[in-house]
C-alpha cells in the first residue's frame, strides 16, 4: 500500500505486510529410524585435551511434540520525498518475526526431558527436535535515487540491521538447563551494517538491465 499525501506524485508514505512459510527441515533428520522419531549411536569423546580416556554415550534422538512449519510474520514502512534535481530520498523500517522455528536441544541429563517423550531404554542422553524456536530481524534503511535520464537511474542505500535466534547458528544446540543459553543471540549470519550501489538501466526491446 502507498500513499500520496500531497497528490504531487513527490511524496510517497509506503507499506508492507506478508506471512511466508517455509518447510520443516525434515532433510535435517532425514536419518531417523523408520519409526519416524527416534534413533540411537554411540558418541566418543575425550575428557581431558591430554589424551584422557573416552567415554560412550549413547544419544537418542526425539521429537518433542509434533512439528509444525516455520513462517515469519514480515512488515515493512517507509517514506520517500522528492528533492531539486529529482534526487528521491527515502526511509524506512521493516521487521520480521519468525515462529516455530527448527531447535535441536543436546540433554546428558535425562531429569530434564519433557513429560511425553520417549527415548530407547538404554539411552543415556537425548538430542530433542522440535519447532518451537524463534528468529526476529528488525532495520532501519535509508537510500537515495537519482534518475539522469528517463533511460537510466541510480540507488544508493545504507541499512543498519540485526537477525536474532534461539541460537547464533541454525540448529545450534541448546541447553535447557542454563537459562543463559535460552537468551536471543545474533545469528552467526547476521550483517548489522550493509552498503549497496544499484544502477537501472532500460534498453531496446523493453529489457531492462541491473
């Protein structure tokens, strides 16, 4: 939706909103035993960086409820003003929420699984999936246009901005046990500060070149 306040085709005051699904990562346990929800290895490790002795764990995998699929709630205002010399500039925001999200919980102690959730008798530890994490983005763009001829135009933005999860990678491993760990981090993919040079271009034949 975009607005005219002042019916001079000068000023424009601009938004946006969508929901966007995505899929549930099934690729992600695409090893699960072929009863849909769990399965059980032997995991080694070393206790000591001087050649200690291993340990075996076994680790059963678990979904912690039913997983449902992941979608963002996306919203996006802005306002652009036109200048002398038909230089546009503009400012605007947009925020994205993302829920049931993809979380992959690492439990070596069994007192803490959910009530509900099964695990192989002789597991000894427990790597939960379930769909109940979050992700937000939020940022703050200005940007300038500036046409210099009805054939050929330039966009110039900058875009301060911050991607948050449940954990700074996708399918990091939490720990439910540390409250510490349940805190939103910034994604290890995150860009807070961004810089872009655009050049539009229309050719013959109606194409348009970028």
């Amino acid at each position: 939706m975009a607005y005219d306040p002042t019916g001079k085709a000068r000023t424009k005051i601009y938004g946006n909103y969508g929901r966007f699904y995505d899929n549930v990562f099934a690729s992600f346990v695409d090893f699960l035993n072929t009863d849909g929800y769990t399965v059980s290895y032997d995991y080694y490790f070393t206790t000591s960086m001087s050649g200690g002795t291993g340990v075996v764990a076994e680790y059963d995998y678990a979904a912690d409820g039913s997983l449902q699929s992941p979608f963002k709630d996306s919203w996006t205002v802005g306002f652009e003003h036109e200048l002398p010399a038909s230089v546009r500039l503009g400012i605007s925001t947009t925020r994205w929420e993302g829920k049931n999200q993809m979380r992959t919980t690492l439990l070596d102690d069994l007192w803490l699984l959910p009530p509900g959730v099964q695990l192989d008798p002789m597991a000894t530890a427990a790597i939960l999936l379930d769909t109940h994490g979050q992700s937000d983005y939020s940022d703050i763009k200005l940007s300038v246009r500036k046409p210099f001829s009805h054939r050929f135009e330039m966009v110039g933005s900058y875009t301060r901005a911050r991607v948050r999860g449940d954990s700074s990678v996708d399918f990091g491993f939490e720990n439910r046990a540390d409250a510490r760990s349940l805190d939103f981090t910034r994604l290890d993919y995150d860009r807070p500060d961004v810089f872009n040079l655009s050049a539009f271009g229309n050719l013959p034949w109606g194409l348009e070149a970028t």
